[in-house]
C-alpha cells in the first residue's frame, strides 16, 4: 500500500462529496477509478459515503468549476499559473468569456521542499504492532520520527520508552530519528524537575552526556529534540542557558537541537505554559523549532475546532517576527474531539477520534459533515442511542490543504505531527502532493 500511494504522491484533488453521488460517479467525472479512490482514502465500504465528506482523489494535477466572477486571470492568480498557460492547456482563447460551471484544468504546481516530523508515543513496555504500522504508513513522508519521549530525571539519568521495531522502519524509509527528551515526571510536565536540572551545570552534564551514550547506541538518530513545558516564568534565561550548553555539546558530535515551543503571539504574553518559552533567544540557539499549533479545542475545553487556521496564524506572525521563517515547523493535529452535550466545564472529557473514526461516526448516525471556513475545520452534530447530543470537530484534506499553503505563504521549514497512532491517510497523500520530502 505505501508504494501505491508513494507512486501518486503528486496525484491529488480534493472532492467534497454531494447528496446522491457514488464513488462509480466522482471516478467517473474524474477519470480515475474506484479502486484508487477507495485506496486512497482508506474506505471501509465504498458504497456508503458521507454527506460533506472529504475525498483526494489521485489524478495528476486537479480540475476547477469557473465561479461567477472568475475570469483566466483571477484563476491563474489563484493557482499560481500564468493565465496564457492555463487557456493553452484548456485549449480556449485567452480572451474567452468564461460560463459558470466549466470545468478547466489546473497542471500540478511545482513542489517545494520541507521537512517533517512526527512524534511516536508508545505506551507500556513496548511500541505495538497497530503503532508500528502506522509509522510504517508514515516515515516515507517524514524527514523525522521523533521518539516520545526520553524523560529526563533530576539526576541527569533518563526514562527510556520502548522503540521496538522503530529504527528498522527509519532505517528501511530513511527517515532520521529525533530524540525527544522532556520534563514529563509521574505523566506531568513538571516545572519543579526543570528547575532542579537548569540550576545546575552537574546534572546538566550528566544528562547530556548520558543523551550522547543513547543517541550513538540507537543509531539513526540526527536530533535532539528538547520538549521542556510548564515551565516556571522565572526560568525563562535558564532554560536559554541549558540549551546553549546543549548546542554546544552536541553540535560537536554532529547532531542537530530543536524545541518545542507552547503558542504565542507576543513577547510579553502570560500564562504559565508560554511565558518560559522565549521565541527570540530559541531561534538564535536552536537549529530548529516545532510551533505547538493546536489544541485551542482540547479534551477538556469547550467544543472548538483543535487549530482553527485564524489562531494558528496568528502565532506563526508572531514567530517569523522574532526568528528566521526557515527555521519554523508548523505543528498539526492528526485528531479530532467528540463532545457530549451540553459541554459542563469540570464534566466528563471529549473522546479523541481519528479522522478516519470521525467519518465512521458521522456515517452511523447519518450525520452530515459541515465546513467551518473561518476555522478551516470540519464538524457535524448528532444524537447518540441515549438520545445524547454531540459535536464532533476534527480533520480532513481540506484543512490540513490549508495547513499546507500557510506553510508556503510564510515559507516555514516544514510542518510536525502530534502524534501517530490515530489513522489519517489523506494527510500523506497530501505531503506527497504539496513538497519534496527532505531526507536527512
């Protein structure tokens, strides 16, 4: 499956499906085949569709319907061709009045290089075999598979997770891995152990060096990924000052350091999470960042959208103000929440769904799916067999498409996935579609 879909990695158009349409049909007007779209989209029973929902459809390059108002400029403006180019493969007059509903032809757009990431957070006492696949899935779009997570202990030792099975599969997709090493103590992240580890240059030493014995055990690992949150205000120039050591050492032996960083969209924002995390001093120290970009809609918030386009934004303005844009991963969800209704803040948590289980939901309970375009974010509503109501916001091509294009209007590195594990098949697709994969 993975060679099938490495094949039409730059084959892709995103359809929204209509009440009444068949997958015979949307492969029909597309002049592709069930079987690539049922392939595709990972589709459990191609004769039962949702309402809204999100198909790629593997062609090469995409269609587009004339709107009243467009004429060949403004959809070559749109697309990024020139609008002679566009009548010449469309074989109409560059003049040509355009009728709403003709269908034009759009040739893929030359693809852009990034790098990406994804965490890989196994849980007990080895990585499983469903994890696992999913990595598999994964790794040929991925520069980075980062492992979740290396817990640093106020000794300087480190908690190791299980990576069973993980190198061979960097290894045998060449995608490098990244050691991500937190401050997560008894399942928290915990300000008081970074503390303990920032106030002193001994531990510091420890640490780094037993992160060195690891990485070269492990092989295949190019990056130290520091994922220190809930950091205490004051520890703001601490935390600078370890990761200034840190560079030091492993940039000696040739491994390269990234962070995480909490969203932000000021200097001087306050919060808990955010106000330790100095955008300024982490892109002058670090090679590379991750924007923690999501869960603005979270298990036990109100029912939002995780990253609603407008917020993400928002911090991404933010950060190229204070560090090279080249040195910016997005970061993006690869889930979605289940509400139960009314949302009772302090009440039960909301289920975290996978795309593909959004649209099973959505499927058996005849639910339609709607689009959010100020969110660019998908949701439906429904009644479960309690007679409970429930709203359901999560991801699908459309929204991660516009994931993509920020990426490229502010010319960022790349994008970072939190976390494997929860299927979503067209997001791979689409990485294929959108970049050049860079492999390290």
């Amino acid at each position: 499956m993975v060679s099938l879909r490495k094949k039409e990695a730059n084959r892709i158009q995103i359809h929204v499906v209509r009440a009444g349409e068949s997958l015979y049909g949307i492969a029909q007007a597309y002049g592709t085949t069930v079987q690539s779209i049922v392939d595709a989209n990972q589709i459990p029973d191609p004769n039962r569709l949702v309402v809204g929902q999100a198909l790629v459809i593997p062609i090469v390059g995409s269609f587009y319907y004339v709107q009243p108002g467009d004429s060949l400029w403004s959809i070559g403006q749109r697309f990024g061709i020139n609008y002679l180019t566009l009548a010449q493969v469309n074989g109409i007059h560059p003049n040509q009045i355009l009728s709403v509903g003709l269908r034009l032809y759009i040739p893929p757009a030359p693809k852009t290089k990034a790098e990406t990431l994804a965490y890989l957070e196994p849980r007990g006492t080895a990585v499983s075999e469903a994890l696992l696949s999913q990595a598999r899935e994964a790794s040929p779009y991925l520069t980075y598979l980062a492992l979740f997570s290396y817990e640093a202990q106020r000794d300087g030792t480190l908690k190791k997770p299980p990576i069973n099975g993980v190198t061979e599969i960097a290894n045998d997709t060449g995608a490098a891995l990244a050691m991500v090493v937190s401050n997560l103590e008894n399942f928290q992240f915990s300000g008081d152990l970074a503390r303990d580890i920032f106030q002193s240059t001994a531990v510091q030493d420890v640490l780094f060096d037993n992160i060195l014995n690891e990485a070269k055990r492990v092989g295949s690992i190019k990056d130290i990924h520091f994922d220190f949150e809930n950091l205490p205000a004051d520890q703001r120039e601490a935390y600078n000052n370890f990761l200034r050591r840190a560079v030091k050492q492993f940039h000696a032996e040739g491994y390269t350091v990234s962070t995480a960083l909490a969203p932000k969209t000021s200097a001087n924002q306050r919060g808990p999470w955010i106000e330790a995390h100095d955008y300024k001093a982490h892109g002058e120290i670090v090679d590379f960042v991750l924007l923690m970009t999501y869960e603005w809609g979270y298990s036990a918030g109100p029912p939002m959208a995780v990253s609603p386009i407008r917020e993400v934004e928002a911090v991404v303005k933010y950060a190229v103000s204070e560090m090279p844009a080249s040195k910016i991963l997005l970061g993006q969800n690869l889930y979605g929440y289940d509400w139960t209704l009314p949302f009772v803040q302090g009440g039960p948590y909301a289920e975290a769904v996978s795309p593909q289980r959004a649209i099973e939901i959505a499927k058996k309970y005849n639910a339609a799916i709607q689009y959010d375009w100020n969110a660019q974010a998908p949701f439906f509503d429904y009644y479960d067999e309690q007679g409970r109501a429930h709203v359901v916001w999560f991801e699908d091509a459309r929204s991660i498409q516009a994931k993509f294009n920020l990426i490229k209007q502010y010319k960022l590195r790349g994008i970072g996935y939190w976390k494997l594990g929860l299927p979503f098949p067209q997001n791979w697709l689409l990485i294929g579609s959108n970049f050049d994969v860079v492999k390290k």
